[in-house]
DNA sequence: TACTTATTAATAATAACTACTATTAACTTT
DNA sequence: AAAGTTAATAGTAGTTATTATTAATAAGTA
C-alpha cells in the first residue's frame, strides 16, 4: 500500500476533498459544516466518513484539531504555526496572523506534570454579533 | 426574594453543598463527577440539578467553568486567576500557582474582532499517566 | 392566608459524535 | 491475473454529555 509522507493514511477521493476544502476555508468548519460543503462534491458521502477523516488527517498531521472552549470541535487546514480568536457569542474562529510566544520564563512552571505545551487563545467579540 | 452580592441567585441548599464541595476540590471536576460527590451529602440529589446549577453558580461569578480542549466541562471553585494544565491522556486537569501574563506587545493584534481577553492553558502528561 | 415565582427531582429529548455492519475498493501474494 | 487480505465507505444504530420539560414543592410577597 502506498503511505504518504506525512502520515500513515491513504489518501482516498473522500479524504483529498475534505482536504482541500478544509484548505481553502478559513473559517475553521466544524464537521458537520464542512460535510455540508464536500457534499456538493461528493453527494453520496456520509457524514460519519467526514468525522472519521477529520480524526484521521489530524492524526496523520494533515489538519489541525482546534482545542479551547465551545461544544463542537473545528478544524483547520492552515498548518502555519498562528493564534485563534473565538467570538463568544457565535463560537466562529478566525486565525491571528501575529504568532505569540510565551515568555521564556514561563518555562519553568511549578507542576508535578511533565509539560509539553501551551495554547493560547484570544476571545472576543466578531464583527458580524457586534 | 433575598438575592446574594454576587449574582442573582437564591442559594439553596443544593447550591451551597455544590459550592462547598467544589471549593474544597482541587480536581476541578466534571458535572457527573461533581454529582457522585455531592450525593453522599444529599442522596435525593437529581443529576440534572448539578449541571444546572453548576451553569447558574459560574453566570452568576462564583465559580469558574474551565473552557479548553476536552469534551466535558470542567468546573473550578477557586476564584484566584491562575493558569491550569491538562493531562492529554486522561484529561484531567491541575492548577498552576504561578499566574501567567501575556507580553505587552501582544495587545494590540490585527484582527477585526473586538479583543476581550485570552486564555492560556497547557497541556502535558500527569504523574498518574506518566 | 392566598398568590406568585423559583427551584427541584425525575425523566424525556437533543446534539454531537462514535461504533457497527455489510459492501466495495485497494493492495498483496500467489 | 485470480484469490486472499486489509482498509475504507455509506448508512444507520448507539452513546455520551448536556438541556428541556413537567409536575410537585418550597420560598418569597401582597
């Protein structure tokens, strides 16, 4: 079977349109609002195909699983290392250009956890709820 | 009606042992954690008077409701402004003592949201999971 | 006291996933 | 290339965490 660089998945028709639609969207879908737009593609895809590969391609590194806050998850193509701003009135992500580091100091935090990373995210108000 | 400082909620006796109980956690647990132990204290407890009392107690500023990755939601009755950090394997999640700032350069991003705060959390592996 | 409103326990309903199943497609070995 | 093996899919049933509903009760007010 022919692995992929990245990672250990075949990238089938259902996957590479995800894919590429996730890519060009900068609005950071969740699922459900992503399988909306890959079936005008691919009508006869299942949604329970698109949760499966979005797990899937951010397993294998293709996309990033977005954490913090709201009860759905989000996806996002953009690989670039970047900050996210959530409205918290209608839970929509956008990207932060501007890459923010934390202070070396904070390297060493008092913790019985073996660190790993930090997420930081901004919150706020989008144009469109204001 | 006797309404409390805080907010505009009637403490019962319900709420009271919920808070009591979650202020003396360090765990910051889920609702359905939250409801095993207040239970010992008040046995007819309904599940459903946790989670909706657990939504009232943080709109009205007495605790704290974690956002961040994971799909429960996790409640913290420590007041204090700290910084947590979550276990990726079990999820569970810890306090940081120490209170992290973000630098002064970052307050003013490019975005067109209207910019209300930010969040920090980091994640790592618990002595439990380690 | 009688009335009004808030809160509760119990349970039904919902949203967002996630697992299962039969089928098909892709790859491997003969 | 045929047969065998594994992976992926569509469709759907099931699960989990949470939220809404409802009838009963408790608390506050006129």
């Amino acid at each position: 079977m022919k692995k992929d660089k990245l990672g250990a998945i075949r990238l089938t028709e259902q996957r590479k349109v995800i894919l590429e639609e996730l890519k060009q969207l900068k609005t950071h879908p969740t699922a459900d609002e992503l399988y909306f737009i890959v079936k005008k593609i691919l009508p006869k895809i299942s949604i329970a195909t698109v949760y499966r590969n979005l797990e899937a391609l951010s397993a294998a590194g293709y996309i990033i699983k977005i954490k913090s806050a709201g009860n759905q998850k989000r996806f996002d193509g953009n690989m670039q290392e970047h900050t996210h701003i959530r409205c918290i009135k209608c839970n929509k992500v956008r990207d932060i250009e501007d890459k923010i580091e934390l202070p070396e100091k904070y390297k060493n935090l008092k913790t019985d956890f073996n660190i790993i990373g930090f997420n930081i995210d901004l919150y706020g108000i989008c144009p469109n709820c204001l």
